[in-house]
C-alpha cells in the first residue's frame, strides 16, 4: 500500500514526472493520472485520493508490484506471495524474527493482499502453470 498525497502534492509530484494515480471514493480503482487529464475538480473533491504509482517488475510479459525490500514496523500486518496455496497468499505480522527476515531477502513480502497474489499468480506463470 502507499501512502497517499494531498492534492498539491499529488500535483507536485506530475509537475516533477512522477506517475501519479488516482481514485474516486473506496469502490472504483486506481487509476494512472495522464497529466491532460487531471481536472479541478479532483484536487478540490476530498472523495478522489492520490498515490504514487506503484513500482512494478516486468520479467518478459508478466508484471507484478514490486515487493517490499525494507523491514517493517514492529506488529503490522503484511502478505506474503506463495504460489503454492489455495488463495496465493499468507498473512501475517512483522515481529523481525529469522522467518520475517528470510521472507523479506526472498523479495516475497507486500502491504496489500492483492499485490501478493498479483506476484504469486505472475511466478506461476513464468513457471509454465496456469491460474485458476
């Protein structure tokens, strides 16, 4: 998850070349904010939210978010990518014990669920296998 900007920031952010998304209100999806098409309105209307574009790894068609590469905080919450169960993913909480650390140098650590099993369902792929 990212953390999220104010309108000026968010603008700030386009004005520097940065890849900004956007969404409107908790049911729609982020969305990439083309420059051209950033309107008033979504600076002034508290419902739209802005973020920096999630960092993504492209290995020959396939991408996915680009998992977290620094220790978290102690007790938050994170999923990791496992293309071996049912669900693609496993929860759990950052306590910096041997197995937090082994998770997080494999580059298998993410602060949402969906960015796992994106990552999880792309290793399955670059294997040959197929997503159900």
């Amino acid at each position: 998850m990212s953390i999220l900007l104010t309108p000026p920031e968010a603008l700030q952010a386009i004005m520097s070349g940065k890849d900004v998304e956007v969404k409107f209100g908790k049911h729609y999806k982020w969305e990439n904010v083309l420059p051209n098409r950033m309107l008033l309105e979504g600076l002034i209307d508290p419902e739209y939210q802005f973020r920096l574009s999630q960092e993504m790894i492209t290995i020959g068609d396939v991408s996915f978010p680009k998992p977290e590469s620094e220790p978290l905080k102690d007790d938050e919450e994170y999923w990791i990518a496992d293309p071996t169960v049912l669900h693609h993913k496993l929860v759990s909480q950052w306590v910096g014990d041997k197995l937090d650390k082994m998770a997080l140098s494999r580059g298998l650590i993410h602060k949402s669920k969906e960015n796992a099993i994106a990552h999880a369902k792309a290793l399955i792929k670059l294997s040959g296998g197929e997503c159900e």
